[in-house]
C-alpha cells in the first residue's frame, strides 16, 4: 500500500476517534460506547486497507496491555493480595453465575457440547480493558468498591490460564495427559510472574527509575510488551501479565510513570475500542440479534449482583455497589478471542460473540455514569445510604 494512502486513512480514523471523544466530553460521559459505534460506521462506510487494519490491530492489543499496566500502578502487590484473598467468594459466585447462562444459552442454540462451554467462556468474562477505561475515565480508581472490582478481573485471568489450555486441547483433539500439561505451564507461570511482581517489586522500582522521562518512559514501556509478550507465549493473558508489571513498580518510578505513559493509554485504549466495532459483520446481525440481546440482558443483571454483592461484603454503601455491578458488566477483548477459537464449530459463535459484547460494552458504561440517579432505585428502604460510595 502507498505510504499516502495509509497515511489518510489511519488520519481519517484518529480524527474521528478526536470528533467521538469531543462529543462524548460534552455529553459528560465515557467515550466507550461512542467509540464502539464509531468503529462500526468506519467498518460500513470505508473499506479499509489491510496496512491500516493490522495497524489498528496491533494498536488495540498494545491498548488493553497499557489500559490494564495503568491499572496496576494504582495498587501495591500487599493491597492486590489482600483483596485477592478476601473476594475469593464473590470469584466462585462469578463463575457460577455468568459461565452458566452462556453455557445453557449454547446447548438451546442446537451447538455442540464444546461450542457450548466457549459461549459459556464469552459471557463469564468482564472486559478489564473496558472496567479499568471506566474507573479512570470516572475518576474511580481510589473509589472502595474499585478493590472489588480489580479482584474479580484478576480471578478471572486466573480461571484463563485453565481454562484456554483445556479448550485449545479439546479442540485439537489432545490427550489428558496434554491437556494437563498445559494447565500446569499456564498456571505455573502465572504463579510465577505474580511471585516475581510481589518478591521483587522494589528493586524492579530501583533499576528503571532513572532521572531522564524519556528513558523512564522508554524503559518501562519496553519492559511492559515484553512481559506481556512473554506472559501470550506462555498461555497466560498478556494484558494480566502487563498488570503485574504495574503492580511491581511503586513509589516515586509508579507516580512519575502515570503521569508519562497517560498519553499513550488514551491513544492507544481508543485504537483499542474502534476496533472492535470495525470487526463486527453487520450483514450476520439479524440472525443472531435475539439471543445475543437476550444473553445480554441476562449477563448484565448476573454480572451486575456479582459486583453489588462482592461491594457489599466489603462494606461499600449503595451507590459503590451500583458502580461495581456497572463496572463489570462490559465483555470484550478475551470474549471475542475464546469466540474466535470455535468458528469452526459453530459458525454463528463468532457474530453472536461479537454482537453480545457489543451490547454489553454499551450498557455498562451508560449504567456505571448514572449511577446517581439510578443507585437509590435499588436501595429501597435505605436512602441514606446512597449519598456516599
């Protein structure tokens, strides 16, 4: 492709993403579902070329790896263990209620058994790209019910690395003794990064804290695709293995890279959500838009109690708990991957899929913004405690 052509069309993308994000400003709400919207009008009225499609490919993975480092930074390895440790509950009430409906919605649908537990996958994982875009869009971060939320998107990136292993195998026809290989190697190295990112955080902090912002930022961006590069390798997800990154770094090297590396995340994290809506065929939407709305439904209202009642536990007030549940409705980025894995199984897993988070990637910002005007509808009988979160 000539370098002009490229050149206009990724402008022509940015500048909408610029418009999207302006209009989103005014309207005083996150710009995610705006983003999302942009991307599907981009992919109806322009055909892009395949130089400027993997661009914007590789650009939204590089997103969801700085979308979840950034959140990363915001906690120390002590704060990540505790809370991983007292919201082990609302993990096991996660799974049990967002896996099924996917599970139970495939086996209607007329899909084999294996397509079935990949549906169940897509609707069991929140999109930690789209819930840490939220917080900081909000200005959430130190909010208390954060914690919880920050702990249901880490247990699930644990369940991954089981996960993924198994299906890859079952789909490949592997051996027991395969599938359990790799379930060792997947969890084995997760264990192994978050031992690392707790043991030996601060001099990690120590070596990459140099007085140039440039080398800073350079230093620690580097460092962040590599890990995250290393952790894909290995079957762990990359954005979880840029997050242990953040979780590592702390004191001054954490606020100095926060403030260095924002620019990039905005950029990046927008490339990130464009490209989702760029991916969905709208000629495969009527077939599949009654199940994929009505899973949607469905999944919101069970991934929203998961997050009121793990906030709940924690003793976070009415309007957190709202926030919580808003927070972690989103789908996204590891949904349309495990959607991807089984195309050949069921054709319409990978619309459906993309449709659903769609959806959901909708209605949990939209929900998690008004969260004022909607919290004290669920908190009947206690009014006083929607005023604080």
């Amino acid at each position: 492709m000539p370098l002009a052509q490229l050149f206009l069309e990724l402008g022509a993308v940015i500048l909408a993403l610029a418009f999207v994000g302006r209009a989103a400003g005014r309207l005083g709400i996150t710009p995610i579902p705006l983003y999302l919207l942009a991307g599907i009008g981009l992919g109806a009225f322009m055909s892009l070329g395949d130089a400027p499609e993997e661009f914007i490919h590789i650009g939204a993975e590089i997103g969801a790896v700085l979308l979840l480092f950034t959140l990363g930074l915001e906690y120390t390895s002590q704060e990540l263990r505790d809370n991983l440790h007292a919201n082990r509950g609302v993990g096991l009430l996660d799974v049990g209620l967002n896996f099924t409906p996917g599970l139970l919605a495939g086996l209607l649908l007329g899909f084999t058994p294996l397509a079935a537990v990949l549906l169940g996958g897509v609707t069991y994982l929140t999109s930690s790209g789209i819930a840490s875009k939220v917080l900081a869009d909000l200005g959430r971060l130190g909010n208390r019910e954060t914690p919880v939320i920050l702990s249901v998107c880490v247990l699930e990136d644990v369940a991954m690395a089981a996960y993924l292993p198994v299906v890859a195998a079952l789909l490949i026809g592997g051996t027991l003794a395969a599938v359990g290989v790799n379930v060792l190697v997947a969890l084995a190295a997760f264990a192994l990064a978050f031992f690392l990112a707790l043991r030996y955080g601060p001099l990690l902090s120590r070596v990459v804290n140099v007085q140039s912002n440039e080398a800073l930022l350079l230093s620690v961006f580097g460092l962040v695709l590599v890990v995250a590069g290393a952790a894909d390798l290995l079957r762990v997800s990359a954005a979880i293995g840029a997050f242990l990154v953040g979780i590592a770094l702390s004191g001054e090297v954490a606020e100095r890279t926060r403030t260095l590396i924002a620019p990039l995340r905005d950029l990046f994290a927008a490339v990130f959500f464009v490209f989702f809506g760029l991916q969905l065929d709208l000629g495969a939407v009527p077939e599949v838009l009654l199940p994929a709305a009505l899973l949607a439904v469905v999944t919101s209202i069970t991934k929203f109690y998961t997050g009121w009642w793990g906030a709940a536990r924690a003793g976070v007030q009415a309007r957190g708990r709202f926030r919580a549940g808003a927070t972690l409705i989103p789908r996204g980025e590891f949904s349309i991957l495990i959607a991807g894995l089984g195309l050949g199984l069921a054709p319409t897993l990978g619309p459906l899929a993309a449709e659903y988070v769609l959806l959901t990637a909708l209605i949990g910002p939209v929900l998690a913004r008004f969260d004022g005007q909607l919290a004290p509808l669920l908190d009947r009988g206690r009014p006083g405690e929607t005023q604080v979160g």
